[in-house]
C-alpha cells in the first residue's frame, strides 16, 4: 500500500550509526551506556523514591548489565534511544535520559529518565532533557511525549518546565505497586507547531485537572524548576512505559 507521506526520522541514523554523545554545555554529557555503570545503577533501583514509580527492581548487579545490553540494543534497532547521564567533571554516573518506543515514520517518542541520589538537587534531569529534546527536534522528531502517575506531582512540575503541555489525564493507565494509576499525558512538539490541544477540548481537560489539583494553576506557574525544589526533593521518574510491563525497553 503507497505511504502517502515520507518518515520524518531516518532509519539509518539508528540502524547504521553510532549512538552520539550529547553535551548539555553545562557540565553534563549525555553518553551510551557501558558495563562499568552497573553497579551505578543497580544503586539506583535499589532508591526508594525511584521505586516509588517503577514496577521492576534490580536483582544483581549481573542482572542489569544484561539491561545495559538491551539498552544498547535498542539503538542499533531503531527502539530506542538510552544515555547515560554523566558528570563531566568527575565521570560519574548522575542519571538516565531516554527516548522509548520510536515511532520514526512519525517522529515521535517517549521520555523517560531518573537520577541518581546522590545528584538530585541540581537539576539533572532538565539539564538532560533539554539536551535531549534539542538532538530530537535537529534529528526530524515532531512529538515528544512524557506521562506520570497523577500522584508523582513534582514529575509534573518538571514536565511543565520543560515545555511539555499537559494534554491529558489516561484513566487507570498504569499498573504501580500499589495498584492502578491514573496518568498525566504530557507533549512537546517542535518549534513551529501548536503545542498541546486546543478550544473545547483543552478547556474541558484543564478544567478537569484543576479539579482533582487546586493548586495546579499555582504550581505550572512557578519561575523555575530549580527554586521550587529543595536538595533530595527532585523526584525522577520513568513512567512513559513503566519498567516491568513493556520490560527494561527491550
């Protein structure tokens, strides 16, 4: 059957390329991920705050580098596309910036990410997905799109910073530990686009959260990311597909 338009992402650029190094130009770089950050990130899943949102845990070090390679994987599949957060300065590991579930022929993609413990309160993850989102749009992506527990209440001021419209809340979306959620969809789309819905529709939705949320007009109006959370209190998340249901982006 004729496609009656072209793929915005080419294929090519996963499947017959080297996974790229991003730098955030203040002190991050955004880079593939290797052996060596297994323990890092078996450290990580093994944080209370970063279970809180996730359905899968780390059994052993030996188990997540078998996630590391299907991380890596995904790239050279056209899936996925999963860096490393890492400190410039001192090449730690700081956190995780993901794009899951390529839709290349249409240019969208899922954000996911979290950060270690240990870097929280330095806005890792804006600094990270802004690099991220910029590689995106300069590769031909016209949709990002982000989406966590209605619960996980600083993971929406984040996304709101980010320019990520709220769209939407998805009913009993998401299975959690503690039972089922109701999700936030946020988007951003590339300069040049309309972000987020628009005339009846938005107004029904917004009204909707506003709702269920009191202070949420309060709370998206804020200046910056940084000044409203105190050091630990950066919560990160990885809810665009939680880990355990469409496994660790395999």
């Amino acid at each position: 059957m004729p496609v009656l338009t072209d793929d915005l992402v080419a294929a090519e650029r996963f499947t017959q390329s080297a996974q790229p190094e991003i730098a955030t130009g203040d002190g991050l770089l955004l880079r593939p991920w290797t052996a060596d950050d297994a323990p890092a990130v078996f450290e990580a899943y093994s944080d209370p705050a970063i279970q809180r949102w996730h359905v899968r845990s780390a059994g052993s070090v030996a188990e997540v580098c078998d996630w590391l390679e299907r991380w890596a994987e995904t790239w050279s599949a056209g899936t996925a596309a999963n860096w490393a957060v890492a400190d410039l300065e001192t090449g730690r590991l700081v956190g995780r910036a993901a794009l899951k579930n390529l839709e290349l022929a249409g240019g969208v993609a899922e954000v996911a990410y979290w950060t270690m413990p240990a870097a929280r309160g330095r806005a890792v993850t804006p600094r990270a997905v802004v690099a991220m989102t910029n590689w995106a749009f300069a590769v031909g992506f016209h949709r990002l799109q982000l989406s966590h527990s209605v619960a996980n209440r600083p993971s929406c001021r984040v996304a709101a910073k980010l320019g990520f419209a709220l769209e939407g809340t998805m009913r009993s979306a998401a299975l959690h530990a503690d039972g089922w959620h109701d999700m936030h969809l946020h988007a951003r789309i590339e300069s040049g686009y309309p972000g987020g819905m628009s005339g009846p529709e938005k107004d029904r939705t917004t009204a909707e959260v506003q709702q269920q949320e009191p202070d949420f007009a309060e709370e998206h109006s804020k200046p910056t990311h940084a000044d409203e959370h105190p050091q630990g209190a950066e919560l990160e998340t990885d809810e665009s597909t939680p880990d355990g249901h469409g496994g660790m982006d395999a």
